[in-house]
C-alpha cells in the first residue's frame, strides 16, 4: 500500500518512493537524507498533527506536516 509519509500512524514502517515538492523544500529533503529507498518509521506525532518525528537513517528527524506530505512511502508490514 502506498500513501504519504503525512498519513503514518504512530510505530508504522515504510520505505521511500518518491520525494515531490517545489525546489526548495524537495532539496531540503533530500538534504536530511529523505531519498528514495531508505526506511523510515514513525515515532512521535504533535497533539494536532504538526510537526511529526521520524526515524531514518538511525536518526530521529522532525518534519513539518506540508514537508512529510510530498514523501510518497510503501507501506511495510
């Protein structure tokens, strides 16, 4: 199942499809390491959704809601 990084739920694993945005934001992406293929899972959630923190690349990342949402992930189980 495929859907945006925005989505996840709290402990939900999934692996990178695709990166889209305009420049800035897309090259910021890919700046912390939000490529294509790399896994991430979802560890925390702000009360109203924004910002959200990941785990990628053995780091912990906070990204805003508008940035997590032009991450198109697959689902893993």
């Amino acid at each position: 199942m495929v859907k945006p990084l925005d989505e996840f739920s709290i402990g939900e694993k999934g692996v990178i499809k695709t990166v889209s945005g305009e420049g800035k934001i897309r090259r910021r992406l890919f700046d912390m390491g939000v490529t294509p293929g790399a896994e991430v899972l979802q560890r925390k959630k702000a009360p109203l959704g924004d910002p959200l923190e990941v785990t990628i690349r053995g780091y912990e990342l906070t990204l805003r809601k508008t940035e997590a949402a032009c991450v198109t992930m697959e689902v893993k189980g």
